[in-house]
C-alpha cells in the first residue's frame, strides 16, 4: 500500500479506532497514494476480497490485508524517525520488516566507518535534492551489494501529472565510495498520451536541480540557480528547457539567461498591482518561490477589488506571465505607475473642485454685499 507520508498518524489513529470496533481487514486501491479517506475497512477477509473483486477494473486494482499489519507498519513508520510531516508517497506494506533489516544493515555499516560516511553523505545529497529521507533501506541494500552501479526509483504526483524518477548512483574505480551522479525524470501530463524524459546531472560543489525545480522546468517555467563555471568561479542563472532542441544524448537543451542579460525579478513584479507586495515578508516568499521556478498564487488590486491571479517569472522577455483563475494567460496592463498615475489625476480632480466651490464660496458674500448696497441705494 503506498501512502501519503503526511498522513501517517492520523491513518494510524483511525486504523487504531477501526481495530477496537471489530473491523479486521483494511481494502485499498494500490494504483494511488492512499490517505484516511480511501480506505475500506471490514470485519471478515469474505467481504474484503467481495468488495476488491468488485471494484477492480480498468481505473484500479484492489487489495486487502490485515488491519494488524498495517497498524504495525505505521506505527513503526511513525517511530523511525522519519520526517513524517513532508507530503510524500511512501510504500507501508512491509515496513515495520524492512525496518528490522534496515537496523541490521546499520549494524553491517557501522562495522565499516568509511561505508558509513558514504551512506550519511548520499542521504544528505537526496534531501538536498528534494527526494527526502525515505531511502535509507535501499541505498543500505544496494551498498551492501557491492555492485559498481545501482540505480534507485521514485514515483510522485504533482497536481493531475505524474512524474517517475530513476536515481542513478555508481561506485568510484579508485575507492569503496558510492556517489549519485544524475537522475533521470518520465513527466506524464494528464491529457497527453507521451511522456516527457530529461535527465538531470548532479555536481559535486552544488547548485544542482531538485526534483521540483525538475517539474517546474519540465513544465516549460524557468529556475533561478547559483552555479559554477569551468574556473569555480560563482554565477547566478536562470535556466529554462529548449524542447525543440536535444543534444547528442537526447536531452533537452538547457537555455542560461546570465546575470548579466539584464532580467529583474523584483521589478517585473513590482510592475503589476499585487497586495503580496505590501509586506516585506511576503514579498520575499513570493520572490523566493518565483526563482525555483513555482506558479505562484497571488492577489491583484485593481480599481480596489481584489482578484486571485497566478505568475510565474519570465526571464527571456523579461517579464513575467500572468494567468487569470482558471489558468488562463492574460496580459495584465495595469502597473503601479499607471495606478499612482491614476490616483495623482484622482487627487487633482479633487483638488479643483475644492478649489472651484472655494471660489464659489469666496463670491457669495460679495454677492450679498452687494445686494445690501442696492437696497440702500434703492431706500
């Protein structure tokens, strides 16, 4: 059963409850990420395989196992230490097992200190890269093999696409030591029929791709990152594919807009009417989140009504692309000059018409005056 990692406790909790009342059996679907929710619980296997039988078809597999066992796999899922607040898939069936081999294998490991070190470096890599701290057991497994390459898999779910990546991890020819040297990624659109692959390298001294800038770029947006030349010297980039050219290993081409083309982030936001940009705080997120390559949800202020837009940075043109709700590309003219421009003429229409009652004002005593010195002329 694979799950949603996130949701372990309170998958755990409820397992737990279902238990007390009788229930023995838990059915599920095993071609999604499973949570509280989509699971069926029974108090006999006779109804169990009933309800799988039926509802297996084209859009799903089901199975069933026993409640007992899924309530020990969480429990040591949530006991291992694992940060189980990320939203994650992760496979449960089995795991209170694989943990008991796991403490094994750290057994084996930490007889070899040098191994050791090799397996904390490689967890620090992938969590870095964004792959999280759920592959302790197979890179322990695949080190323990001996073998010169390995290679470890893992699937997501980003929205209605999904996404599959193979790690590729391959021994040094001079040492014992592992070192993961790329991951390829398979994109699934939901309403495309062919998949998208591109393979991501990793560098030893940083800036590397995680796996959501990955999607991000795979998805045509652009990434901002801090790397390295052939020197060592430092550069900031921005980075987005060119999927109309490959090189000789069928990868995408990889288009750099350097510092030095010019494009501001800060000032193409700055452009458009976005409350966000009113509290520093949130201005940083936003322009943090712009440069891993997010569509980002934000707010419009026009004509004082607020609406839920969403950007995402544009570096080619130097702009960045505005969608309306239903994700639709929009050209949004409104910018902050145009809005104080509007507001100035506001204020000196206001002004004038102060300015015309105050003359209006001024003239009426006169008139009064006035009409005083006729009556006397007139008496």
């Amino acid at each position: 059963m694979t799950i949603d990692l996130s949701d372990s406790e309170m998958m755990l909790s409820f397992t737990q409850e279902m238990a007390s009342l009788g229930y023995q059996y838990v059915a599920f679907d095993i071609e999604i990420v499973n949570n509280s929710n989509t699971l069926e619980f029974y108090r006999n296997i006779l109804d169990a395989q009933e309800y799988c039988s039926v509802m297996t078809n084209d859009a799903g597999y089901f199975e069933n196992l026993p409640v007992k066992s899924l309530i020990n796999d969480l429990e040591a899922l949530v006991n291992s230490g694992i940060d189980i607040t990320c939203k994650e898939a992760i496979e449960i069936t089995g795991f209170a097992n694989r943990r008991e081999k796991s403490e094994l294998l750290d057994n084996n490991l930490n007889s070899n200190i040098m191994n050791q070190k090799n397996l904390e470096y490689l967890k620090d890599q992938l969590k870095y890269t964004g792959f999280g701290e759920t592959f302790d057991l197979d890179l322990k497994e695949k080190m323990m093999q001996g073998e010169k390459e390995f290679k470890i898999s893992r699937e997501g779910v980003y929205g209605s696409d999904s996404m599959n990546a193979v790690l590729n991890f391959k021994k040094s020819d001079q040492t014992d030591m592992y070192f993961f040297n790329s991951y390829h990624v398979s994109l699934q659109k939901e309403n495309s029929k062919e998949s998208l692959d591109q393979t991501f390298y990793i560098n030893s001294t940083g800036g590397n791709i995680t796996l959501k800038e990955a999607y991000n770029l795979m998805e045509g947006r652009s990434v901002n990152k801090d790397l390295k030349n052939k020197d060592g010297e430092l550069y900031n980039s921005w980075i987005k594919i060119d999927f109309k050219q490959t090189d000789e290993a069928g990868n995408f081409k990889l288009n750099h807009y350097h510092q030095n083309y010019g494009y501001d982030l800060e000032a193409s936001v700055a452009k458009h009417s976005i409350k966000e940009l009113d509290t520093p705080k949130f201005k940083e997120d936003l322009l943090n989140s712009l440069k891993k390559g997010n569509l980002q949800s934000v707010t419009f202020v026009v004509g004082g009504v607020e609406s839920k837009m969403f950007i995402e940075a544009n570096p080619q043109f130097k702009t960045v692309k505005v969608y309306d709700e239903n994700m639709q590309r929009i050209n949004h003219r409104e910018s902050k000059e145009e809005k104080k421009s509007i507001l100035e003429n506001q204020s000196a229409s206001k002004d004038q018409k102060k300015s015309s009652d105050g003359d209006s004002d001024s003239s009426e005593p006169e008139k009064k005056n006035n009409n005083r010195k006729s009556k006397s002329h007139s008496i």
